[in-house]
C-alpha cells in the first residue's frame, strides 16, 4: 500500500542554543535541526522545521493545515509563545494533527491547554542517571526498545505529575537520586493523538542517543493522522418520528449556540 | 464521625430567567435558586449561591477559598464569564474543589478549560423524551436511582460529544428522535472531581424532578474534597547519593522555571 | 513497505446453522464462512476458518500459534468449549494475537476469561431497529463509517453490559424498544487487542451488511500483533550495587514463584 | 450519620508462618493476624480472619456473604485454594464486595481471575530498599501519606507488570537495584472494587510499619460495598412501541441464554 508522506514538523524554542555555549556545543543547528536530522533518515517522513523567532513562529495557517504531526522542544520562552498560535495549534491537534511533547515542553502552553492540568513535577539538574523502563512492550511506540534503557545524565523529573491519567503509560523513569517519573504516555485529545516523553534536556546530549531517536521516530509513526474533522455543534432534525407539540414553536430560541 | 458542613455554591448565569416568561415561570427565582433549594434539605451541604451579573460574578477570591463543590449552569452568556474568574476556579478544582457542570454548561469556559477538547454535540430542542440509563449500578452518583429514569420532554444531545474518555461513565441517554449521549461522566483533574451531567434545559422543569434532584444532590457528595493542595514545581534535592560531576556547577541554569 | 498476510481465522460454533432453516437460509455455509468470504477481498488477509466440531475446535496449538487475529462467533454453545482450548485463546491473546469477539460472544469462555466480568446484558429478540452511533470517529475501526448506521432488524442488547471500562469506546447503539448500549468497545489485554462489536444475531442477515462487514474488516486490520511475547516471571539480578546484608542468604527461599 | 460497623475478613495463606522460624519470629500469630490487629484499631471496622487450611479456607458461603471487604495474602501454595471457593469470592466481588490483594497475592488465582492476565513481574530477594512515591495525593487510600515513604528492606517487584490498564494508580516503587513498579492500583470490576498493594514479604517486617498499616486502613474504608447486585441477564420487554412482525413468532429461540 503506497502511502504520501508524513509531513512532520519539528518546532524548538531554539534559544538556549544561542546563549549557552555548552547547548550550542552540543546541537550548533539548534535542538530542533538534530531532531529533523534523526528523522529525516525515514523515507516516510516528510520532514520540516520551525522556531520560537520566526515570523508567528513558524506556525502559520498554511503550515499547520499540512502538517501531520508536530514535535514541540521548548524551555526558557514558554511565555512568548503567543496565544493566538496556540489556539491554532490546538485547533489541529483536536481535528487530527498527532502532537509529540519533549521534555521541558510538560509547562509549554499547548501541552497545558490541551491537558487542562497543572503539568507540574519535581525537578533537579544534577548528576542523575535515568534509567526508562518499557511499560508497554506492545506498543508501537517501543518497538525495538527492549525492557529498558539508560540515559547516563540527564535532568531529574520526579512525582507527582501533574496530568491526567493518561490513555497509555508507556514508559516509568528510575532515577539515580530516588525519584520515579511517568516519562511516557499517551492521550487522544479530539481527533488527534498526543505522545509526551520526557528525556531532552539541552545541556545533555539526549537526542543524540539511539534509544531517544528510536522512540521519537516510532512515536512520529503512531501519531499519524486518520482524519482531520473540523469542530461543529450542529442543530440536528431526529431520525425517528417525534411525537406533535403545539409548545414547541413557542419556545424562546435565543441564546441557542 | 462528626464531619463539617459542605460549602456548596450553585453559580447560575441567571439571564434566560430574566427574559423568557416561560423560562421565569418554571424557575422564577432562577435555576439555581431552585437548584439551592433542594440541595438545602440534605443536612450536610451548607448551601449558597451566586449569578453572572454580581461582582466577579460571585465568585470572588475569598468565596471560592471556601467553597467545597461548585455547580454549574449557564448558556447564554459563556463569553461574558471573565478569563480571570475562569483561572481562579480553574486554579481551585486542580487544588481540591469538586464542581458539577450542569446541561449547557458543556460550553462553558470552566469545563472546555479542565478538559481541553471542543466539548461539542449535536442538539436539538423539539419534544424529544429522554430516557437515563444507569451505566454503573455501583457508583454513589446513582445511589437510589434505578435501571433508567425519564424526562418526558427534554433539549436533546447527541453523540459524538468531543470529551476525553471520561474516567467513568455513569449514563447513556437515549432520545425519541433516534439520537444517544454520554450523559453523565466523571474526570479527575489535578485534585479535585468533576461531574457532567446533560439534563436541564431552561423551558422545561427538569430540576423540578425528583430522580434529577437526587443525582445532583449525589453528585455533591462524591465531589468533597479531600485535599486542597496548591500547585508547586520544587527544585527538590536527592534522596540517594549522586555520584560527583564537577561539571555540574558549570551549567547554565537560566530558565529553569 | 511489504508486509506479510495476515492470517486471520473465523470462528463459528456452526449449531444454529444446522438446527434452523431460518438460519441456514441466511447463512448457508455457516455464519463463519460468510465472514470469511468478504474478509477474503482484502489481499492483506489470509483468511481460514475453523468450528466447534471439529477436532480440538479446529484450535490446535500449531493453528492458533499461526493465527495473527481470531473471530469468535458462539451462542448455544458455548459450555461445549474446552477449558483447555480456552486457556490456549487465552495465552496467545496476551502473548500478542488480536481477538475480536462478535454478539453473543459476549458470554463465550474467552471473552468472560479475559475480562473478568459477568459480561451479562439485558437483551431482547423482537422488531427492533438498531443504530449504532460512532463515537470514536478518529478510530482505525470507524473508517468509512460516518456518524452512525442502522441495522433494519436486530436482537436488542441493553445496558447495564457487565463490562470493566473499556479502553475506547467506538460504538454506542440506539434500539428502538428504548435501550442503549454500549456495542463497539476495546481493550488491551497483556499484549493482545481485543474488540467486541454486538451486531450479529443469528436470524438477521447482519454479515451480509456493508458497514457491518467493513467494521470487521477495520478491526481485524487494527488488532494485527505487533509482538508475540511468551509469560515468563524472572528472578532479576540487581542493576545498581546493593548495600551487603550478611541476612539475605539465611532467608528461607521455599515458596518462591 | 450512623453506619454499620463494616464486616472486614483478613485471609492469610498462613504456611510460611509455621514452616520458617524467621517468618515467625516476626508474625507470631500469622501475617493475617498482625494485620487484622491493627485494623482492629478502627472502631468503624468488624475484624474476622480465616485461613487457607481451615474448612472451605474458611471462606463458606456464609462468611462471604455478610463480608464487606476481603482482605488476602497468599505465596506458596496458591495453587491449593480450590477452584470453587474463588468463583464463591469472584461472585461476591462482582456483586459488590471489596478486595485488598496484599503482595505476592498478585499470582493468587482470585486476582487472575478477576484481572483476566498474566499478573507476572521481576522480582529479586535481597537487599533493596523500597520508596513508594505518592502519584494519586487526592486519593482516600494515601490520607495521611505524604510525597513517598520508605521501607528499608524489601523483596523487589520490577516492571513490566502484567495487569490491565489500572483505573488509578496509587503509588510507584523505586528501588534500589535499579527498579521501578506500580505497587499501588486500583480496578472497579463489576460493582466490587479491588485495590492492590505491592508490600508485604513474608521475611520482612513490612507489616509493622505504620504508613503500611495506614494504606491498608485507608482501603478498606475505600472499598466499602455501596452495593450488593447479584448476576443477571434478563430478557426484557420494550419500553417504547415496536413495529408488528409477523415472522417474530417463527423465530427459533433455541440456544437462547
């Protein structure tokens, strides 16, 4: 079965690679550039970028109406993410667009507009290794991950998180200080599939790792769009006979939406 | 076991009362003035409300700090709601606080904002009987009500309802006119409860009926509180020892929230 | 990308279809065989069938062992079924084989094995319509399927339906007689999928249906294995030091799992 | 609001207890016992015990039946507890009792019974610490629990955990061996709901720890019956008006449940 292209939108904040030169060392195109590159290698995927300082940051109608799946790194800017875009962006993952959230993204705007919660975690940078454990072997999105794998440093999250249950938990992070962490799931939102995994932070070269491109590649996969069906709330006549009311007529329509 | 009484608020946006005679003559203090008032009977549930057009909308700062469960009714006027109002009790369901969002209240901005999806439905207002059906026996929501209940005329709503899966499903409606409708569900969300609950348009009697009294009045109990935690992101030091990285000290740390 | 077919087993108790002409006249060659024929128009499939009569029910282990997803169609018979053919469904379900239970499976061995449940319902055989509302149009099992669609005549299934809480919800039906239920649900059990779709009664001709038969067809396209992973429960060596604790070789070990 | 006192059954297997000197140094009177004596302490509970060699385990039908909450701990002979004494107490769940599965009871026949899987999971005597962490701070079954708490040394339980999706989950385990699981969930199973908690092995003095004993309190009022609905599956006449059908008449009824 031939089918077209994935086209899969990377989008990173794209600022602390600027200012920090241990980041820049570690990704010189931004975070984003080596997520694409990672990807890219997928004959299926159709693969495009766009950051925080464009013109709407990248994130125009036009865009967004041909993107399939979008994956979302941002940090330090949460807040110059401007609301109108994301209004748009949640517009598309509700009709259909697969969403992947990255890391430091759990606090981005999108992520908390879609899920409704605080999103907030514990947290600490220091010398933690995390260890990612395969909750669920059957999913596609482990494909070819074993029953764990490790992260030598990264950042530490730990619980409560704040989130709704998730459709699918996927993955459970043990770290070296003690903590656990929720670093995988799953949530249909809408018509759209949204995929939140933790690792990534900028001054550790996470993305660089093949476990972490493995999982993102085979999330971008499990994400794909089945439909794109625009929001409506329609008045709807009745399929079956209903029985004669002189009142109906009568009765105030205004305020209807 | 000696427990508090339940602040309970019933917010009612109180506009179709004031304009439809025969809104006015089924409700004339408003639908949440009849709604307090049978909630008044249960001896544990101490009972107050508020409407729109007060300051804040009645739901100020120290009102909310003290409410316990929080319903909801409003049609009409959802986009008069101020967006600061709307955080603040956003900010209080996620600390602890139970709300009960009451037939057109799938509109409102308090509900989209918790669940994050269109929240949209089929509808329309003809003389559809809607029957109840009772999904979970088990569940306190249902106590004293039995297979179904009916309402001999009633606004319908019809499925796909754009909600997350609700974390229980406790009924299904089924209309004359050929149409069904998840028509009461639960969500956790942060700490605090949620309850939708379809029946209620404003032209008929609906809350005048004893089996819908008694699901309200239910509904109320389920949601106490049972904590009232505020939302924190700490920077929280190990619990185990870390290994020694003297690179650690040399990270950036901007942007850390 | 190339695939391998997947092989696809029918499975029909074959009883009514001897027993009553009605039912003989609908589905001459078994009511398996009828699902059969029109899952053999998708080239992805390799579609075999096997029946309560046969040898072992035609479920050998080498025949199950090759089975990707089995159908499971039983209604008058369903204590002739051996527990050990039922144990062997089981293991493979949740080693990875999808399952998808059709109408009065609902009380066969496997399904009640896998959920736990009573699997009870309320249920009807009369002159009722029934229309299957879609409430998961995003769904791989949805495809081609628009709002909902309507069965002529069918045997009428009612709520309570003694179910856990599905993983998704698909379909919910509407009966003219006044009942709703829940009649298209998933759920993953260890690393098998699992769908039950109610139409399907014996004197109806359901299978010859065109939504019918591309809700099947769907669905066996949606619980195709991803993995086939065999239970084990491994005494698992330490992947970080452990403090020494001169007591652990006195520990009694007789019990062990 | 006065309640009756909640009839509370603890069932221990009680081998290891006479079979290992060091088990019994630490449960005198049985696991079972040390439980039920600090459940004793809530004036609110009615306390029994039964154990695996007593007639019927102890578990008749009448004991069943006036029991609210069912508490069990089993190990090494879980293959002794008869077929018909766990479909007497998988009866009774479903109807509306509660059940607490403490530890190694996750391989119990009652709990593979009702989850329906394979209920396997890593595990590894020695040396471990435990930290259960809080993931669920609203929920009446961690009351009184804060961010985690620790036991110092316990059996290790690793993921993957082959159980359905739980509805909640409670706590996650850390360990120090590298380890995490879900060693606290909860699953609503027709009206009985189940809860189980990961602690408990018999060569440690898990028991006596007080935020063990505060979990275990909590869940037994958690899982108080709301509800007691035998198993039914009633042929039910219509509620609304169907079309006349002169073939009804002719249809075969055979095989009818």
């Amino acid at each position: 079965m031939m089918t077209a292209p994935m086209k899969t939108l990377v989008w990173g904040e794209f600022r602390h690679e600027k200012k920090n030169p241990k980041v820049a060392e570690i990704y010189p195109q931004g975070i984003h550039e080596t997520i694409a590159d990672f990807l890219r290698k997928e004959s299926e995927f159709d693969v495009f970028t766009a950051f925080l300082d464009q013109p709407e940051h990248g994130l125009t109608e036009e865009v967004l109406a041909s993107t399939d799946v979008l994956l979302w790194w941002g940090h330090m800017a949460h807040g110059e993410v401007a609301d109108e875009v994301v209004a748009r962006v949640h517009r598309r993952v509700l009709e259909g667009m697969g969403l992947i959230i990255l890391h430091s993204g759990h606090y981005s705007k999108i992520f908390k507009t879609l899920l409704g919660t605080t999103c907030s975690l514990k947290w600490r940078e220091s010398t933690d290794k995390e260890r990612l454990w395969n909750i669920a072997p059957h999913h596609p999105i482990t494909a070819g991950i074993g029953d764990y794998f490790e992260l030598p440093v990264e950042e530490m999250y730990g619980e409560p998180f704040g989130i709704p249950t998730p459709d699918e938990l996927i993955f459970i992070s043990w770290f070296t200080g003690g903590e656990v962490f929720r670093s995988g799931a799953t949530w249909q939102r809408g018509n759209g599939r949204i995929f939140y995994f933790r690792p990534g932070h900028e001054t550790y070269p996470t993305y660089h790792q093949p476990e972490v491109q493995r999982v993102i590649s085979n999330a971008v996969h499990w994400a794909r769009p089945t439909v794109c069906i625009p929001d409506i709330c329609p008045n709807s006549p009745p399929l079956e006979p209903l029985s004669h009311d002189t009142e109906v007529a009568e009765r105030s329509t205004e305020g209807l939406r």
